[in-house]
C-alpha cells in the first residue's frame, strides 16, 4: 500500500482524520484548531506528514514535527475507522521511524494517553517505552508521554 509523503492535497483529509480520531475518544483542543487552519505548517517548519493511501484514497495518516534536528515527535496519527485493524498503524508508525531515522533523528517521541491501551501497546511493539506520566500542560488528552531512542551516539 502507498505511503506518501508531504503531500500538500492531503492536507484535508489530514484534518479530517484526526479531528475524527479526537471526537471519538476526547474533545478538539485550541492547539488542535490552530493545527487545522494550516496542516502544512508541518513540513514549512521541518516535520513530515505522512500518508497511506488505497486506491486513491487516504485512509491513514500520521506526521512527524521537527523538534531539533536530533528530535520528532510522532504525532497525528489517525486511521480511517473503516479499516481500523488491518495493520495501518503499523505501517504508518515504520514509515514515520523510517523517515526519522533518514533525517537523522536520535530520538522520537508522543503524547498519548493510558486510557487508550491498544494505541499504547502499539507503541510499545515499535520500541517506545514510557518516558513521563502525568497530565500534560498543553493537551488535556495527554497522560503519558513515550520515546524511542534511535541512536545513542549524540
């Protein structure tokens, strides 16, 4: 299945993913509706938003924010509720470390929230483990915060 990156048309469906993925689980947030009025302001600053794509049509998406050059933050990620299980998670979360890991990145990390066991326990398969818990400053929805560490070297 295609993955694409940094594909500006995608940009709504971006949108409307994630907005969907919030409202199922949680409440959009400020900083969700600032995100929203300008999705491509995450590759203009350095980050990636990536895409899976069947037939045409995004069904998943994910993005990476540029936080250093040596840090993301994997964000965003949402799958169309109709092809939840099929292992777009999966898919999303390899391309998105992929993609981490050719810009150079030492370390990737996210916001989550423990309420969401099957999200967390995906994480965990890609090598995430639980770097602060606690209610997070900015998102109302984040309880957990989790890393990888991609390379020691810096």
């Amino acid at each position: 299945m295609p993955i694409e990156f940094d594909n500006e048309y995608h940009c709504k469906d971006f949108v409307r993913l994630n907005e969907q993925w919030i409202t199922e689980h949680f409440s959009i947030e400020e900083a969700d509706r600032k995100l929203a009025a300008d999705p491509f302001q995450i590759v203009h600053q350095g980050g990636h938003i990536i895409s899976l794509v069947e037939d045409g049509r995004v069904v998943g998406v994910c993005a990476l924010f540029k936080e250093s050059p040596q840090c993301y933050q994997l964000a965003r990620m949402a799958v169309e509720p109709s092809e939840r299980g099929k292992g777009y998670g999966n898919m999303l979360i390899a391309a998105a470390l992929a993609r981490a890991r050719e810009c150079g990145a030492s370390r990737v990390y996210l916001h989550s929230n423990t309420v969401l066991a099957p999200a967390i326990a995906l994480y965990r398969k890609h090598g995430f483990n639980t770097f602060t818990e606690g209610q997070h400053p900015v998102y109302a929805r984040s309880n957990i915060v989790m890393e990888l560490i991609l390379r020691n070297d810096v």
